[in-house]
C-alpha cells in the first residue's frame, strides 16, 4: 500500500497536468464585411457606379443598351460612377459577352444605381506550379470567363458558381462557389507531388474511372481540390497510386 501511494504521488503533477489542460482555443474566424444588397438605388448624378469589395479592381465592364444591345459606356473602372441616361441596361465584364453581371439593370432618374460585386479567391499551397481557372454556371454547363489568376481575388456578380481548371472542363476544383456581394469567397485547395519516377503522370478520379487532367510532371507540385485521387502513368492504364487524399492546404507527397 505505501508503495502504492508513492506511485500514485510521483504521478500526481503530471496527471493534474494532463488533466488540467484546457483545449486549444479555435481561431476566430475571419471578420466579414456587412451584407449589401446587389443592386442599391441612392440620391446623385444619375448613372451607375460598380463597386467591388474592398481592395480588388481587378476587371473592368461595359455597358450596353437593354433593348437594342448596342454599347454605352465600355472597358469603365470599379468604383467609379459614370453618368448615363435614365434606363434599363446589360452591365457586362469588359469584352466578355458569356459574363453578364446584371440584366436588367435600372437606371432611375437623380439616383446613382449602385452595384454590389463579390469576388472568388482561389488559394493555393505555397510552391505550388502556377495554374489559372476558369468560371462557369452552377450547373457546369456554360463556361463564364476564363484564365482567372490564383492567390489574388477576382471580381464576381453574387450567385452561386462552378470553378474548373483552364481550359480542362472534366477538373472541377468547387462546385456550388456561393458568392455574396461585397464579399470575398475563397476557396482553398491542396497541392499533390509524385516522387516516384517513371515519367509524366495523368490524374483520376478515385475510382480510377475518369481522368481529370493528363501529363502532370513528376517532382512538382499542383494544386488540386479536397478529394481522393488515382495516379496512371501518362496515356496508359498503369496504375501508380489509388487513394491519394488532398486536404486544403496541404501537400500531399507520393512516391518517396
């Protein structure tokens, strides 16, 4: 019994000390600017004047008559107001026809028409080989714009989007991207690296069954989105690894 209780005192600190640890407090998240509307009519000039989030002016826009499409005001400045006539318009990202903004847009006489924009931020893992992506419908039908850059904030009306690589319709990186007007969205994605030799390699599905994007170089890495992933070597059937996780913000290595 009093060996018993030595043990248990030499323990004592150290289980108290176990014991008495409070968790890891969560980080708070990142404050968020107050909701806007996406379009707001105030007392002015009579014109329109295109407002993004704070600290992105990345696009410019046009402006182009509602009833005969012919244009109005184009290749304008965020933030700016430019005056136009009293009337209904199409606000366009400049020279971008598959993007429209807002249409119907309504220009009231001695009211500036304010439009709210939000913007997507794609973010990758740091060292990751540069990519850009492209913007298209919710449903993924319709491509938007495109060749948008990574790790920067590109303006957006408010909606819900689909985010896909450059030019590779079959690579989704998110699905569903809500955007909210004077508000970034940003979506974080992983990087992957193969270390095992052999060549260039085509990136599948987890199922193996459908392939995302061909002739990924070895020894670099890409960013890709959360999800699991099958590696074959380049245009065969080879497999080099199945059940390769991504987690944001993450570099998952194969190969080693």
């Amino acid at each position: 019994m009093r060996r018993l209780r030595s043990t248990f005192s030499s323990l004592a600190p150290f289980l108290l000390l176990v014991w008495g640890c409070e968790p890891p407090a969560e980080e708070a998240p990142e404050p968020q600017p107050p909701a806007l509307p996406e379009v707001e009519h105030v007392p002015g000039e009579t014109g329109v004047l295109i407002a993004s989030p704070e600290g992105v002016h990345t696009e410019n826009w046009d402006l182009l008559a509602s009833t005969t499409g012919a244009m109005v005001l184009q290749a304008q400045s965020l933030g700016v107001a430019r005056p136009v006539p009293a009337g209904v318009y199409v606000l366009r990202q400049y020279f971008t026809p598959t993007f429209t903004w807002a249409d119907p847009l309504e220009v009231r006489e001695g009211q500036t028409t304010r439009v709210n924009l939000g913007a997507i931020e794609i973010v990758t893992v740091p060292g990751a080989v540069t990519r850009s992506w492209d913007l298209w419908t919710a449903d993924g039908d319709s491509m938007l714009s495109q060749a948008n850059p990574t790790d920067e904030p590109v303006v957006s009306p408010s909606g819900t989007f689909t985010v896909k690589e450059y030019f590779t319709p079959a690579f989704v990186w998110s699905a569903a991207v809500m955007v909210l007007p004077g508000r970034v969205t940003r979506v974080e994605l992983g990087g992957l690296e193969w270390r095992g030799g052999q060549g260039r390699y085509d990136l599948y599905d987890g199922s193996g069954g459908q392939r995302l994007i061909q002739a990924y170089e070895p020894d670099l890495v890409y960013p890709v989105p959360v999800g699991t992933y099958t590696l074959k070597r380049y245009f065969t059937d080879s497999i080099l690894a199945q059940g390769v996780a991504v987690g944001a913000g993450q570099v998952t290595v194969v190969g080693r």
